[in-house]
C-alpha cells in the first residue's frame, strides 16, 4: 500500500468514525454527512482522498454491500400477510411511481433516463423517519413501508434493465443480456427450493444461522459468501453487480424470516465500515466546480419539483386504502428521499453515458437536498398527528 492510500484509507476511516454522531447532533441522515465530508476532503477541495483502483474497489464493495442490505430490508412476511388484494394494490401504487415521473420527464424534454431518478423508491430515510416520528407500528406506517417495499425492488429491477439497453442498444444483444438477467432470478429461485428443502429437513443445524450467539457467526459467512456469489454470477454475465447483491439479500430475507439478529449483523458490518466508504467515495468524486456553476440551480428546483409532484400523483390512490390527503402528501414527501438510489442513478448515468457531469452532480446535490429538507416537512406537515 502506497503513502497516498494509507492516507486515504486512514481519512476513509476517521469520516467513517466521526461523521455519524455529528449528524445525530444537527439531525441529518449519515449518509448525508459522509457524502457531504466525501466532497470536503476530495481531490477537488483539500485533497486528502486520492481515488485511485484501490479506494474504486473498496466503494463498490461497500456499494454491493448496500445493495445486499436493502435486500435484506425488504418484510415478505408483511407482503404475504397484506394478501393479493393487499399486493395488487401496492403494485398500483408502484406502476405509478414510474408511469407519472416518464410523462412527465417527456412533457419538459430531459433525457428518457432521468425518469428513473423520479420515480425512484427507498426504505432509507423512510424508515428513519417514521421510526424517529414512532409511526412504524401504525396503520399509515405500515402501508407506507409495504409500497416503498414494493416500489423500491421495482426500482432495482427496472434501474438494471435500462442500464443494459443503454450499453447494448435495441438489439439482439439487448435480447440476450435481458436472458441473463432473467437467468438470475432463475438460480435464485433454484437456491430457494434448495435452502427451503434443506431447512424443512435440517432445522436445527440451519438455525445457526440466525443465532444470536455463535462463535464461527456462521449467519454472517452465509450471508457475506450469498451476497458474493450473486454478485459474482452478475458480473460474469455482464449485468449489474447492484441487482446480484440485491437478490442476494432479498433471498436471504425470503429464506430466514426471523431475521432480526443476523439483520443487526449484518448491518452492524456495512454501515459500520464499508458503505460510510460508499458514500464518501461519491463525495470526493462530486466535482464542486460543477456546481458552483448557476445553471445548476433551476435544474435542481425541476428536478425536485419533478419528484414531488410525481410521488404526489402517484401517492393519491393510497385514500382507497383510507388514508387522508394529510397522510397522502407526507407518503410522497418521504416516497421522494431515494437518497442511496439518486447516487445509484448518478453513478450508472455517468458510466453509460447518458448523462454529463453536470447532470449527474445535479442528481447527487438533489439526494442531499431532497434527505435533509422533506423528512422536515413530512414532520411538519403530520405534526398533528404526531402529538395526538
């Protein structure tokens, strides 16, 4: 390891330490701070990161990391209780969160990909949110956990497939990556008959897995050599590594239902270390000048106006399932906080080249933005609610 890289790594390490408690202080997300520390320390302010293929591989592995947590996020016995009806609904919702966001995106003429970035869904700061607000256990809690469940695994899925016509065209190719990429799911519905059947005959030695005790933490090996061979079988048939990792982790979840400890883990591992590097990583590759630029100023105003009027729209079927046109407006405040998918989305236009450094930057300033300033309103606006 070169001096350079120990000084990066060692940065990587302080940010990692140190940024979490200082936000808890001024009440912004982590993630927030750590990109936010990542742009302060960048070569394009002090200078104390250096990116190089070393710092590149530790950033995706915490990104593949995430991918796998998020996975991992998702409640299928929440999914399997809520029943077809319950299902069809949800999915309804999520239909929306993609249909409204593309005519929309058309209506004003920016490229067809920054649709995805309107109408991206995450449990992230949702789920802090309504956990901080103690609204988690409640009715609107509860459905509002479920859609973002449901629009967040359509967001990987459909995220995945653009990439790839984006890097192969309307073609044959397009053809055979998008069989690849049904290929996945295939192994992973193999692996998932396979785990079941060993579980139904081996119950007792499976339940180390999910011990809370365990001097070999077998539950943690079994979900990091999951997570790898996913990402592994992604990469080798050139689809994106995110949906490997997710798959990983959303079988994992399907597989051990109670989850709890091994979830804590798991977690403990990757937002204690590796995706703090993540999202540092994207701090110090966000080019300040790019911003410092005016012009970016109304682009990041129609892009969350975009976002916000989108997720409002598409929240409105959610009376049907009673809510008030209270709860509606603070569902799509909080459906508009992808703050982990917007980076996501930044990252993957970039490499295809869909979109400029400008726009991307523009994505990224809209992820800090949109994370700090709606969870706020969403507080605001439901303060009723919260004090009766």
């Amino acid at each position: 390891m070169h001096g350079t890289e120990a000084l990066t790594l060692l940065v990587f390490a302080l940010g990692a330490f140190a940024i979490p408690p200082l936000c808890g202080k001024i009440r912004i997300p982590a993630a927030v701070g750590e990109i936010i520390f990542g742009i302060a320390a960048g070569p394009y302010a002090l200078g104390l990161i250096e990116l190089t293929e070393f710092t590149s591989f530790l950033a995706e592995f915490g990104f593949a990391f995430l991918m796998f947590l998020v996975g991992l996020e998702l409640d299928f016995t929440r999914i399997e209780r809520e029943g077809m009806r319950g299902l069809a609904g949800a999915l309804g919702v999520a239909a929306l969160f993609f249909i409204v966001p593309l005519g929309m995106t058309l209506a004003v003429g920016l490229p067809v990909f920054m649709f995805l970035a309107f109408s991206a869904v995450s449990l992230g700061i949702l789920m802090v949110t309504l956990n901080e607000c103690t609204m988690t256990r409640s009715k609107a809690g509860q459905a509002m956990i479920y859609v973002g469940s449901i629009g967040e695994f359509a967001t990987i899925i459909v995220l995945t497939a653009f990439g790839l016509y984006y890097r192969f065209g309307f073609d044959i190719r397009l053809i055979e990556e998008m069989g690849k990429l049904g290929m996945i799911f295939i192994i992973a519905y193999a692996a998932l008959v396979v785990l079941r059947t060993l579980i139904w005959w081996w119950p007792n030695a499976f339940s180390r897995v999910v011990a809370a005790k365990d001097p070999s933490e077998i539950g943690v090996r079994a979900g990091m050599a999951t997570m790898l061979v996913f990402v592994a079988i992604a990469s080798m048939m050139n689809v994106e590594a995110i949906l490997g990792s997710f798959v990983a982790g959303a079988l994992f979840s399907f597989v051990f239902r109670e989850k709890g400890v091994l979830e804590s883990k798991m977690a403990s591992i990757g937002f204690g270390f590796f995706v703090p590097i993540f999202f540092i990583w994207v701090g110090a590759k966000f080019n300040l000048a790019a911003v410092m630029n005016v012009d970016i100023l109304p682009l990041l105003g129609l892009f969350l106006g975009i976002t916000l009027i989108s997720k409002i729209i598409a929240s409105l079927p959610l009376l049907a399932r009673g809510f008030n046109l209270t709860e509606v407006f603070g569902s799509a405040l909080l459906f508009s906080t992808p703050l982990t998918l917007l980076v996501v989305i930044a990252r993957i236009g970039e490499e295809v080249k869909v979109l400029d450094e400008q726009m991307a930057s523009a994505l990224v300033l809209l992820a800090i933005v949109s994370s700090i300033l709606l969870p706020w309103i969403f507080r605001f606006v439901m303060r009723k609610q919260l004090s009766g």
